[in-house]
C-alpha cells in the first residue's frame, strides 16, 4: 500500500508539473503572438503615417536665360514633369517677363481614408498644371501649360483605369469644387485651384511637389556643377 501511494503521489506531481509546462508554453506562446500583432500593428501606422505624410516630385524648373531687354527683364523657364513612376516628359520651355514666377494648377485631394489605405485610384493627391506667368504679366496674358480639356502628359502610359477615372475628374473638376454630392461620390475631399510663385535665379534647382493629402509645395537647391556647366555652353 505504500508503494501504491508513493506511486500515486509521483503520478500526481508528474501530471502537476506537465500541466504547469503546458501553461508556461501556452503563456510564452501567447504573449509571443501578442507581441507579433503588436510589431505589425506599430508596423502597419508607420505605413499610415508615412502615406499620410508623403510627397511625390511632380515638376522641376531651371532658368535657362535671363537678361533685360528694353528695360524689361525677362526670364526663360525650362519645366519638367514627372510621372508617377518618376520617369521625366519631354521638357517644356517658357519665357516670363520678370524675375518671379507663378505655376498654377488645379488640386484635387482625397478623403484621408483613401490615402490611409493606400487606394489605387485615390491615395494621393493629384494636380493638373494650368498656366505659368510672370509678376510682370497678367494672369489673363499667362501660359498654358497643359492643355485643357485633355488628360495631362504625366498620366499617359499609367493603367488606363487611373487615366479613366482622373480624366472623369479632370473633366468635372469645377462640379467637384462646388458640388458636396457628387466629392462624395468619388472620395474626394477637396477640388480647388492652387498656385506656387518666387523669384526663380540661375544657379538653382526648384522642385515641386504634392503631398499625399495635401497641396502643392515648391523648393530650391543649388544646381549642380554638370549642370550648371551644360548651362553654360548652350
């Protein structure tokens, strides 16, 4: 009989210390899991933020020439834009009277949500370049730069259903600026018309940009050498 106690105490304390293994593995385990959900959670707001807080190059311009003649000074443009995979169109050639310069364009931004989830047709803001004039001209005497009524170069050769659907924008896009239905119908948070201007001077590169839920954004450094040499023996 003490055999059989002895043999039944060891079997319980056998089963005791399985059971308390198997909760230590299931413990570690668990919290092992939490751990990952939490790594891809923090992981996936990282996205979201940076999303969120995400600019896209979508112009670049340089002064090519700039001298006064017959008391007006006038400057020569050159402007470039990017796609969306970044690759450069053909460059575009302006010449403004004055020194400072106005790019306009119409801005079209999307609900936050769209950004946020990365939507393929709606996850970052896009722009249509208008007209480019100097601080010298009117804005009636302004050049196109892109052509109205049309989907804009930047868009040509992009999946035909994001050219589709932007050309429908584009098309509608005073509807959009004044209509709160038909926004909502296409996610669209605000349509309005935009515009960035400086004084623009040799030796310096300027960048536009467009911020994913936002508008646009212009800034300058200075040109580098190869450039700036190319420049001189135009």
């Amino acid at each position: 009989m003490f055999r059989a106690a002895v043999k039944i105490v060891m079997l319980t304390a056998f089963v005791i210390g399985g059971a308390a293994g198997i909760y230590v593995y299931q413990n570690r385990t668990s919290d092992a899991v939490k751990l990952q959900k939490l790594e891809q959670e923090k992981f996936e707001l990282e996205q979201v933020v940076q999303r969120l807080s995400d600019e896209r190059r979508v112009a670049e311009v340089l002064v090519t020439d700039q001298q006064e003649t017959d008391g007006v000074l006038r400057t020569t443009l050159l402007f470039v834009e990017y796609t969306k995979q970044g690759a450069s169109l053909p460059p575009k050639a302006f010449t403004i009277e004055g020194k400072t310069a106005h790019v306009d364009a119409m801005v079209i931004k999307f609900e936050q949500d769209f950004v946020k989830a990365n939507d393929p047709l709606r996850g970052h803001s896009i722009a249509l370049f208008t007209k480019l004039y100097g601080d010298q001209q009117s804005p009636a005497a302004a050049e196109p730069i892109d052509a109205p009524g049309r989907i804009p170069d930047i868009y040509r050769g992009a999946d035909p259903k994001i050219g589709a659907f932007e050309q429908e924008l584009w098309n509608n896009f005073w509807k959009l600026a004044e209509d709160p239905q038909y926004r909502a119908r296409y996610g669209v948070r605000v349509a309005n018309g935009q515009g960035v201007w400086g004084p623009f001077e040799r030796d310096k590169l300027y960048t536009i940009t467009i911020e994913s839920d936002g508008g646009l954004n212009i800034t300058s450094e200075p040109l580098r050498g190869i450039y700036r040499e190319a420049l001189k023996r135009k």
